[in-house]
C-alpha cells in the first residue's frame, strides 16, 4: 500500500483509447475524485483539460503504460497543476469491451509517483465485466482502494 497522507490532488478526465475514435470521459474524473475525496484521500480539484495520449497503440500493454506515464509527465510540467498530485486514468477499449486500464499519478516534481496497469490477468478487472467506461472507473476506484492509503 501506498500511503499518501493529507494531500491534494488534480484529477483529469479518464483519456479512452479506441483507435481512430479516441475520446476522454470527464465523468470518470468526477466520479474518481468523489472517491478520493470522500474516502479522506485528497482534497480534489478537476481539471477540464484533455490530455490526449498521441503514443501509438502496441501489443505490449506494459510498453503503452510507461510511453502513457512519460507522456502524462511531461504534460504536468509543462501544464503545471495546483494541487501535490495530478491522476490520469486511461482505459484501452476494443469493439465490445475495455482489455487495460492504466492510472498514473505524477507528484509536484513531475515524477511519475505511482502507476498501475489492469488487464483480465488481474482479479479486480475479471471481477468487474469492463464493457462501458464507467466499469472501468470502477476497477480504477477499486485499485485506488486498495493500493492508496490515508496516513
């Protein structure tokens, strides 16, 4: 568990990767900084700003995820937030269903401070089935909990 005390934090909107139909989900953003918020995690601050992920799409979700989290880096530094942290979540969807999910969490240093990455080889992701973006909230709300801890 990752212990991130009284903090602050700026939450965009869930970037959704779909090939040619790229789009973000200002939802997840909401509905992710209510969780943080009400669990005594961060104060929240929502951010309307896109950030597209311009990375290509590779068959090595590993390799997405660290291109994804560099990416999300350096946009913070050149787009500095007001808050200690700033979240992204990406979800990576299919014709019928979402095969990854991505968070990343950059500090004010805009150092990559914490990622992760779910796929069906995980059993928060087989456990929720990830057919709309707000199951895929959900699975990130699932691992926030269980990996963030208040201190």
């Amino acid at each position: 568990m990752q212990a991130i005390g009284d903090t602050t934090m700026t939450v965009f909107a869930a970037f959704v990767r779909r090939g040619r139909e790229d789009s973000c989900d200002h939802g997840a953003a909401a509905r992710i900084g209510a969780f943080l918020q009400d669990e005594g995690l961060a104060t929240v601050t929502i951010s309307d700003d896109l950030i597209p992920l311009a990375g290509p799409w590779h068959r090595n979700q590993a390799r997405m995820l660290r291109e994804s989290a560099v990416a999300f880096a350096n946009y913070v530094s050149e787009h500095p937030v007001d808050t200690a942290y700033a979240l992204l979540p990406e979800y990576l969807g299919g014709r019928r269903a979402f095969g990854g999910i991505h968070g990343y969490i950059v500090d004010t240093d805009n150092r990559v401070a914490y990622v992760f990455l779910q796929s069906s080889h995980w059993r928060i992701f087989q456990d929720v089935n990830s057919k709309t973006v707000d199951d895929c909230a959900e699975i990130l709300i699932r691992v926030l909990r269980k990996d963030l801890v208040p201190y």
